[in-house]
C-alpha cells in the first residue's frame, strides 16, 4: 500500500450536493492528519486539522478511522468556489519530527 | 508579515544549465520544505530542514542541493538541469511539532528545461 493515497477523480457535482472524498494512509503510528486545499496554479494551503475522531468547520467535516486507517472529508452544500484540488497529508515521524506526505490529491469540480 | 518567498517565479533553462531558486520566510519556523509538483500528481518532497545547518533528504533529491545557513532562507540549488527536472517547485515552512504542523508555501516557481 502506498504511503497515502487518494482517489484523484475528478468528482464532478452541481452546486448544494454533498461530495466526500477519502484518504488512506500505510503508517498507523500517524499522529495527526491534514487536509489542503489547492487551486489551478496556486499553492495549497490548509484547509482542516484532524488530531482525534474528526474535526468540523461550517460545510466542512473531517473525521478519521484509526482501525481503518482513513480520513474522510465531507462538504456539505457544495459552492461553485468549492471547485479546486484536495490534497491528504499525513506527518510520519519520530521524536518530534515530523516530515509530511502529501497524496495526489482529489479534484472536485461543483457547477451551477 | 510576508510568509514564504520565492523568486524567481518563472524560469526556463536550457539543459545542462544551473540555477538557484530562493526561498525565505520571516515567520521564524524551524523548518523548511522544498517540493515539486509535476502535473497532475502531488507534492514530492526534495529536502527539508528542521533548523539553520540541518538539512535531509526527502523522496526524490536527486539533482538537487539545499543549505540552510539562516533561520530565514533555505535556497535550492539545481546543478546541470535535465527536462525531468521541468516541474512547479514549492518551498514551505512550518513550527514542525505534531500540534502545531500547518504548513505555509509560498507561490511557487514554475521552471521548465528545454
């Protein structure tokens, strides 16, 4: 199993659905989990933390599976600025260092 | 604050060329990433460093250098570019403990060998 993987889709889905995507991860000693957001041609940026069962943000919800070894995110009434790249990244280290994989990342694309 | 920096934004080189692309952050975080992103795919990690005068390798640092001898700045140095090397390279930093990971990149440089 790679380190950590995602499906790269594209999902395409038209405005107010509901959309998740899925992240599995190889390293079960992961502490921490996170997801970004990137658009076309700009560099990602954080999107959401996941440190215990999950984490939520208005239409955004993060919840991870440790005996699964997955992290979910699921958006809620899907924006047309939704639209963009998700990348999965999950931190693999030792005595306080802590060194990210990222995955492919998910791309999305809501329209009217 | 300005966050990460690099420049230049744009480069073409021509194989065999060298280069260096620069990389500052004025957040005073101990470490620093280099990435590259080829299209479709996500960020690999070329090297990274947890403090000034530590540098490591990541996934794939072949063809590359880095040096760390400030806080501040973490340049990534490309001896004799090939066309493998043509790709978006990101420079990041972050604090680097596990509660307090969120990384920031900058804007990225867009570099292509013919």
């Amino acid at each position: 199993r790679k380190e950590v993987e995602q499906d790269p889709g594209p999902f395409n889905v038209p405005e107010g659905a509901t959309v998740a995507f899925n992240c599995t991860y190889s390293n079960s000693a992961s502490q921490s989990f996170f997801w970004y957001r990137q658009d076309c041609r700009k560099e990602p940026k954080l999107l959401m933390s996941v440190y215990s069962s999950g984490n939520e943000d208005g239409r955004f919800t993060a919840q991870l599976n440790r005996a699964s070894q997955y992290i979910s995110l699921l958006i809620r009434d899907s924006k047309l600025s939704d639209s963009a790249t998700y990348l999965c990244v999950v931190p693999s280290g030792t005595g306080g260092s802590y060194i990210p994989t990222f995955g492919r990342g998910t791309s999305l694309i809501v329209h009217p | 604050n300005a966050g990460v920096t690099q420049t230049p934004k744009f480069r073409i080189l021509k194989i065999g060329q060298s280069m260096t692309l620069q990389c500052a952050q004025d957040m005073n975080h101990n470490y620093m990433y280099w990435y590259r992103q080829d299209p479709g795919m996500g960020l690999k990690l070329i090297y990274y460093s947890v403090g000034a005068g530590i540098t490591d390798k990541g996934e794939v640092p072949n063809g590359y250098n880095v040096s760390r001898s400030t806080t501040e700045d973490f340049p990534l140095r490309l001896e004799l570019a090939a066309p493998s090397q043509t790709s978006v390279y990101f420079c990041a930093s972050s604090h680097g403990t596990a509660l307090s990971y969120e990384q920031y990149f900058g804007p990225g440089t867009r570099l292509t060998v013919t």
